[in-house]
C-alpha cells in the first residue's frame, strides 16, 4: 500500500511546473495576486510532499538486494518531460484557459502518468537534489534509480530501496 501512496503522490506532484507556468501567466496579466499565490502555495505543498515521500521512503522500505550490470544518466528525461507538458501553456494568456479545462487536464496527465509508470521522471525530484538513472539488474530488467549521488560506476551502488515496481531509491552512504 506504501508504494502506492508513493507512486501517487510522485504522480500529482509532477504537476507542479503546470501549476507555476499558469500563475506565471496570470502574473504577466495583472490578474489576482490572491490567485497566483494560492497556486504558487500549492506548488510549495507539492514539493514539500514530494520531499517528505522520499525521505519517509528512504527510512522505512525495506532495502533489497539488487545487482547492477549497466548504469547511465536520465537525467535529461526530465528537459523532455517539462517541454512536451509545458510549452502549450507558456502561448495561451488566462482568458483562453479555463481552470475546471485545467483542471480536468491535469487529472488525465495524473492518472496517465501513474498508469504507465511516468511518475519518475518529475521536475520536483530534480529540484530537491536527487539524480536519475537507468539502471539494468544482472536478470536485464531495467529500473529508474533516484539518487542524490553522482553514480559514475555500478560499484557507487551500495544499497536500494524499492519504491515500486520499475523505480529505486539509492541509499548508499557516501558523499552527497
């Protein structure tokens, strides 16, 4: 149950970036400061969720044995991701979008996002320090990794923890 509560919380976080864009948008247009603040205290909720899941996750699953035969950087996944779901709203100015549309739209992306195991690639992982990476176990099934290290060699991962079914969460000790 844990890990679907993480993977939730992973999914509607990543909705964060749509959330800046648009009160950036309002911004621009004079509109209501009580509006875009609320949305910018949202956003500060969503990462303070998304930090406080993987921390809680961090100290409480159980750690697996995993072995790794190939590792490499996805980090870029996430320049992609932002691109793809946020360039059709830095165009539009408020009056074009309506916030039960936004509102719905976001709902589908959240529900997609989980159902097809997108919620690793999320902006707010990246801002809170943590790195992504693709790992491949000694069975050649491949997992995302999340890790705050900068892993240059498979031998930099030490210990992980399962946070679901295709993602990891590196709690080797080293320096951060």
């Amino acid at each position: 149950m844990f890990k679907g509560l993480i993977k939730a919380i992973l999914s509607i976080t990543s909705m964060a970036p749509i959330l800046l864009t648009y009160s950036f948008v309002l911004y621009l247009e004079g509109k209501s400061f009580k509006l875009i603040f609320s949305l910018i205290f949202i956003v500060i909720l969503l990462m303070v969720a998304c930090y406080i899941i993987l921390f809680v996750a961090s100290n409480s699953l159980e750690e697996v044995r995993f072995q790794v035969q190939t590792i490499k950087t996805a980090d870029s996944n996430t320049i992609s991701f932002i691109i793809a779901y946020l360039i059709p709203f830095v165009s539009l100015n408020s009056n074009v979008i309506d916030i039960k549309v936004l509102i719905f739209v976001s709902l589908i992306m959240i529900i997609t996002i989980f159902r097809t195991h997108g919620y690793h690639v999320n902006p707010l992982i990246s801002f809170i320090g943590y790195h992504f990476y693709e790992v491949t176990s000694n069975t050649g099934i491949t997992y995302f990794l999340l890790s705050k290290n900068s892993l240059r060699n498979v031998s930099d991962i030490q210990s992980v923890k399962e946070i679901s079914e295709y993602m990891l969460l590196d709690v080797s000790e080293r320096t951060r």
